[in-house]
C-alpha cells in the first residue's frame, strides 16, 4: 500500500513540472511573437569629400585632382 502512495506523489509532481515547462515555453513564444521588433537604422551613405579622400587614399587621383575636386565640392556647398 505505502508503495502505491508514493508512486502517486511521483506522478503528481511529474504532471505539475509537465505544466510548468510547457506553460514556460509558450509563454516564452507568446513573448517572442508580440515584442516589437527593434528597427535598423537605413545605412549612411559617405559623403562626397569622404569618398574623394579615400579615393585619394587609395592612390586613384593624384594630389592635384584630388584639391581641384575638392574645390568645387566646396564651391556646390556655398551655392546651397
């Protein structure tokens, strides 16, 4: 008899650590699901002049073009 006893407090806590987990789980989904999610700020494009310098940089302009161009981009920001 005592041995039915236990196996029925055995069953018991299996059931309720049943019910926890899968309550646990689900409530976890729910939670995933209904958050918002966290946007991306759109990709800054560089510049002009940071593309000019690294053009520079790189050693595709010569230090003549490179101060000419950069002439007139200072001049087009005047003219805004």
């Amino acid at each position: 008899m005592m041995h039915s006893g236990s196996n029925a407090v055995f069953w018991t806590v299996t059931v309720v650590v049943a019910w926890v987990l899968v309550s646990a789980v689900a409530a976890g989904i729910a939670i995933r699901l209904l958050r918002p999610r966290r946007r991306q700020p759109p990709p800054t494009l560089p510049s002009p002049l940071d593309i000019l310098e690294r053009r520079f940089a790189a050693g595709e302009i010569t230090r003549e073009d490179f101060d000419e161009a950069r002439a007139r981009l200072r001049e087009h920001e005047l003219d805004l």
